[in-house]
C-alpha cells in the first residue's frame, strides 16, 4: 500500500502522542486512539477503525500495538505502519528499562506505587468516555445492543473464549443481514480494493518473520542453547505465538513458567515487575521484559549485570513485539480487500457490537482492579479512588479538559493521598 492519507510528520507527532499516553491496558490505549484518530482529527472513519480492531483482537499478542501498526500501515503505507507500531512500545520499553535497573539496584517501588494509584481513575474515567461515545455510534439497533449485551455476559462471567464469541457474532450478523436486508442497509459504501498479489505477500512475509527470529538463531549459535539469553528468547518466541485474549491471558502461564519452572525470579519480584509495568505507558505484556531483565541480572555470565539485564530486556522485547507488525504487514491488506465483500460486511454487522461488549469486559476488569482492594468484596471498596474516577470523568466530558492534564492532576492528587496513608 502506498497511499499516504496524511502527511508522515503530523502522523509521526500522533504516533508519539499516543505512545506516551498509553495507559490502563488495552481498554485505556483503545480509548486514546479512537478519541484522537476517529473523534479529534477524523483521519479514520468509525467503521474502518472497528474493522481493524475487530482483526487485531483475532492475532496473538497486544491487540493494541497491533491496531496502532494497523492504522498507521493505512494512513501512511509500511512507514507508517512501522513508525506507529515502534512508537506505541518504544516510550514503555525506555522507562521499564530505567525502572528495572532502579529495582534491581534499590528494590524502591514505593512512589511508583502511589503515582499509579492516581493515573488509574483518571483512565477508568477515559475508557467510560470512549465506551459511551463508541456504544452511541455502534449499538443503533436491539439486535446490536442484544450481541453487545450477550458478549459481555459471556466474557465478563463465563469466561468464554474470546474467538467463539467474534465467530457466535459473525454467524448472527450474517443470518440476521439475510434474513431482514434492511439489518445492514445502513454501512456506508466502501471502496473496492485489489486482492494483494501473492508474491508480494509471501516477500513481505518472509522479511518480518527473518527479523522476528534473527535474535533466536543468532543467540542459538553464538552461545549455545544452555545460555540464559538463548532461553529468554525462545521461551518468550513461542510465548508470543500463543498470547491469545490479551495480556491477562497469558500472564498466569509466564508468571508460572518464570518463576516455578525456570527459577529466573521470585513470585515477589513477578508482582512488583506486573505493577512497574503497569505504572509504564504502552501494553501491559511489557512485564516480559522486566522478567528478561531481572533473569539476565540474575545470570549475567561474563557480562557486567546491569548490562545482561539490559541485553536480556531488550531480547525479550524484540521477540514479544516484532510479530505484531509479522501479522499486520502480512494480513492487513487481505483484511482492506474482504471489506468490499457483502458476506463479510454482513458479518461484521455483528462483531461489530460483539467488540464493544468486549471493551466493556476490559473497562469492568480494569474498575474492579482500581475500586476494590480485593476485587470482588464489596467491603474492600476505595471510595476515595471511585471519587478521583468521577472527578476526572467530569473533567473529560463535561469541562473538555486535555487528557494529559487530567492524568497529570489525578497522578498527583492520587499519589498524595496514597503517600499520606502510608505515613
């Protein structure tokens, strides 16, 4: 794809905007970008942005980065797409880098505790926003907001996998478009594109997947298989290919494999890395590179500790989010080329609304982790953090303040009065 939609240099200042805004996990970055790229500067339209999330959350790894190379791949061809991706992780991957060695030298996570226990409403706040502002546009019909209903239900209390619910989704779109035309008649046109040669996808294919693994055979074959940077990058290779519904998914299955079977750091030290990252702008599944990070501190070989930590962080973040532009460069004009197509129009009519009920799961996963100490006991509720949401959730919608002013205020309000109890 060659068409530039927007000039590079003010799709290069959204691009680092958004990756340094990144916060609160898939359902906050979602946010971020739907009010800048859709509401604020209209350079996508509401249904092509759905179409692309609706890919992105099918693919291994963080739908998030995923949708941000997407977009970019669209507004800008591959250097778009690179610079989007880079940008949404590179912001994450420097301030865990620095708050890691802190750690591991000083072991002080205290004041980036209190920070984020005040950034958190203040992207509770945001996800409500953007969650109103997509339902207002997507669920228009009974039938929308019936699948939307039913996708939230099925994730948020049974627990069903996140692909049955897009297939369930698809399959009663499509039925409910054939059985009543008037269903979909309101999707607006779109233009016919060419079906991607398939010499070209096979290249393009083939050049990503070589730089995925290069660091995997090239750790294979100067240090051998017992080296423990050859370990981190083929465990966390093939975790990456397994990272299906998001970094919660798969946390428990690194954590278990990190820490019991592997011995590269404690059960305490996974804890503290999960809030590090979480405290960091770009996708929570960075927590990996924590762990590559302290694993290499831990077994540095010939090299200064400080410096395999390092070497380790960086490997393991290569191999986690290098796939990501594997699937979107390689995929993503297939999926421009299906838009045309009425069966999969019909179809989308449903998934649709099934990805705002998944948002909400996200959004009500997020506010439980926030508002309860113990997620789940009502007596364990913050009220103070429910008020700092409320407050900031005034401030975006009805005093239109900026978000980064809004995050800065409720960091700072929160991490006070998180401070002041702790003395």
């Amino acid at each position: 794809m060659s068409v530039t939609k927007v000039p590079l240099r003010a799709a290069l200042r959204l691009w680092a905007y958004v990756g340094l805004n990144s916060f609160g996990g898939p359902a906050g970055q979602i946010a971020v970008m739907h009010r800048e790229i859709v509401e604020r500067r209209r350079w996508v339209d509401e249904q092509r942005f759905l179409h692309a999330l609706n890919y992105c959350m099918l693919l291994p790894g963080p739908e998030a980065q995923q949708l941000a190379t997407y977009l970019g791949w669209w507004l800008n061809g591959l250097r778009g797409g690179l610079v989007a991706g880079l940008f949404f992780v590179l912001p994450g991957v420097v301030v865990l880098l620095l708050l890691s060695v802190l750690y591991a030298l000083y072991h002080e996570t205290a004041l980036l505790a209190a920070l984020f226990y005040g950034v958190k409403p203040a992207v509770v706040a945001l996800v409500a926003q953007a969650f109103l502002r997509l339902a207002g546009r997507t669920l228009k019909t009974n039938l929308a907001r019936a699948i939307a209903a039913a996708a939230f239900v099925a994730l948020f209390f049974f627990d069903v996998p996140f692909p049955l619910i897009i297939v369930a989704a698809a399959l009663v779109g499509l039925l409910a478009t054939r059985r009543s035309p008037a269903t979909g008649a309101g999707a607006e046109p779109v233009e016919q594109v060419a079906r991607p040669p398939l010499a070209r996808t096979f290249r393009t294919a083939a050049v990503f997947l070589v730089i995925w693994l290069a660091p995997v055979v090239a750790c294979l074959a100067l240090l051998g298989p017992g080296s423990i940077f050859s370990q981190l990058t083929l465990f966390f290779a093939f975790a990456a290919l397994i990272s299906f519904g998001g970094a919660y998914a798969l946390l428990a299955f690194i954590a278990q494999q990190a820490v019991d079977i592997y011995g590269w750091l404690s059960a305490r030290q996974m804890v503290d890395g999960l809030g590090l990252a979480e405290t960091t702008p770009g996708p929570l599944i960075i927590v990996v590179q924590f762990v590559g990070f302290i694993a290499a501190f831990a077994q540095p070989g010939g090299l200064e500790p400080v410096t395999a930590g390092v070497v380790g962080a960086l490997l393991v973040s290569w191999v986690t989010f290098a796939p990501s532009f594997l699937w979107i460069f390689t995929g993503a004009p297939y999926v421009e080329y299906l838009r045309s197509r009425s069966g999969l129009n019909a179809a989308l009519a449903g998934v649709g609304p099934a990805v705002v009920g998944v948002i909400l799961n996200l959004a009500a996963w997020f506010a439980l982790q926030t508002f309860f100490r113990v997620p789940g006991e009502l007596a364990s509720i913050d009220l103070f953090a429910v008020g700092l949401a409320i407050a900031a959730f005034v401030a975006l919608v009805r005093l239109k303040w900026p978000l980064l002013l809004t995050l800065g205020l409720s960091a700072a309000v929160g991490a006070g009065y998180y401070l002041l109890l702790r003395s």
